[in-house]
C-alpha cells in the first residue's frame, strides 16, 4: 500500500491542482478499480502514461482503498504541494575562501541565474555597477526575450551622489531598453556639506518569484574575488514583497527615471 500512497504524492506534485480535481471525481464516479480505464482520459494528454500505469497497478494491489478514500488521497495530496510551492527557501551564497562547511559560488553565477529566470519583469539595485561583461550580456538577453528590466544605482559625484565613477552613464549606454534609476533624498540639494544618503543596498528580484540579496556590487571584484555573503531566496512572500516595495518607490517617484 505504501506504493500506492507514494505515487498519489507524485501526482500531487506533478499535475495542476484543477487536474487533479478532476482524476478524483472521475474516480469516485468510477466505483471500482475495474472501471479506472474510464478514469485514465481525466488525467489530459500530456499526462506520464507510466506513471497512470503505476497507479493503476498499485490500486490493484492495494486491497481495501475505497474510490472515496483514493479521492481523497489525492485532493489532499494536491493542497500539500499547492502549500509547499508558496513557501520559500533560501540558500546562502557565499564568495570567497572555503572552509568546506558551506558550498561556494560565486556571486556572479547566482545573479546571472535571476537574471536569466526573469520572464516579465526585472529589478536590480546597486551602489555602483561597472566592468561586468557576464552581468550586463544576460541583462541585454533579458530585453530582447521582453523583459521590463529596471536598475537602480547611485548617482557620480558629478551628479550629486557618492561615487566617482558614472555606473548611470555606463548602464544606460550598454543596455538601452533598461529602465535605470538613481534615488534624489531631501537634502542632496541642500549644500555642501550636507549629510546625503546614498543607494547602498544590492539585490535582484525576478517575477517577485526569485530574489538575491547580497552585500556584493555590481563590480568585477565583487563578482570573482571579493569576500561576499548572501542570500537567494525562491518562492514565498519576500521575492513578491520586495519587487511590489522597489516598483512603488517608482511609482511614488521615490526614485527618478534617468
């Protein structure tokens, strides 16, 4: 019976939870193992036909379970797998030396993997973004397979913020499409001498589905030799918190299209 529970689990995962509404009506409708021939067209198409045969033939050998108990095996099967898929998990990413307690990656990998799981809508925030061939080529695929790609950084000095080196200029020339963005607080026109925030935060959030957050810059050192530390986060409220947050700071204009 085992086998049976096993491949009920399976089929939760597998199929939509719409589809598996409707195996478990045809079932209970069926009345018996003898008449799961009927049952077999619910399960669509593009359903795994050995996996419809194993459930068949543990059905069968499962003395005892009812249409009604399968059923419900099933449904309950389905909602397990429709709560695990919402909630998140997170991975730590670190870059830098190994102490072979926690795998390494490098920074660069996992943001380009965000990067590239992006299918509507991308946003990146960095202090400074400069010399990151693999970053800015998996930023320009995203805008030709139509992605909404926004980046948010800091200003040059020229411009009123805190770095020498002009990573709007240089983000905006070599991805056109992306929508780039830099963060005017209340007292950067107030003077010299004026105490000015600055955009210091790194993260990516793709769909509101995937997020990196991350201590490294947009930079070839942060990427490859630097020591970095973060965390990417897959499914459950923070991606989707956290892209809807960065989104409203541009509808609020929070922060200013260049």
């Amino acid at each position: 019976m085992d086998e049976l529970w096993r491949i009920v689990a399976e089929l939760g995962l597998e199929l939509h939870p719409d589809r598996i509404a409707a195996v478990a009506t045809k079932i209970e409708s069926a009345g018996s193992i003898e008449r799961f021939a009927s049952v077999k067209p619910a399960f669509g198409p593009n359903a795994d036909k050995s996996m419809i045969g194993r459930l068949d033939a543990a059905w069968r050998d499962a003395k005892g379970v009812t249409p009604k108990e399968l059923a419900a095996a099933l449904r309950g099967a389905s909602a397990t797998a429709s709560m695990q898929e919402g909630r998140s998990a997170v991975e730590m990413v670190w870059t830098g030396p190994s102490s072979g307690m926690v795998p390494v990656r490098h920074t660069e990998q996992v943001l380009c993997e965000v990067v590239d799981s992006a299918r509507n809508r991308l946003f990146i925030v960095s202090f400074v973004a400069y010399e990151v061939g693999s970053i800015v080529r998996a930023l320009q695929e995203a805008t030709r397979r139509g992605v909404r790609v926004g980046v948010l950084l800091e200003s040059s000095t020229e411009r009123g913020g805190k770095v020498t080196v002009d990573s709007v200029k240089t983000m905006k020339a070599a991805v056109p499409s992306a929508d780039v963005y830099v963060w005017h607080t209340g007292t950067r026109n107030e003077g010299v001498g004026a105490t000015i925030g600055s955009v210091h935060a790194k993260c990516a959030v793709a769909d509101g589905k995937l997020a990196f957050i991350t201590s490294a810059n947009l930079s070839t050192a942060a990427m490859e030799r630097n020591m970095e530390l973060g965390v990417l986060v897959r499914g459950g409220h923070l991606p989707d918190e956290l892209h809807r947050h960065l989104e409203a700071l541009v509808a609020t204009e929070t922060v200013d299209l260049v």
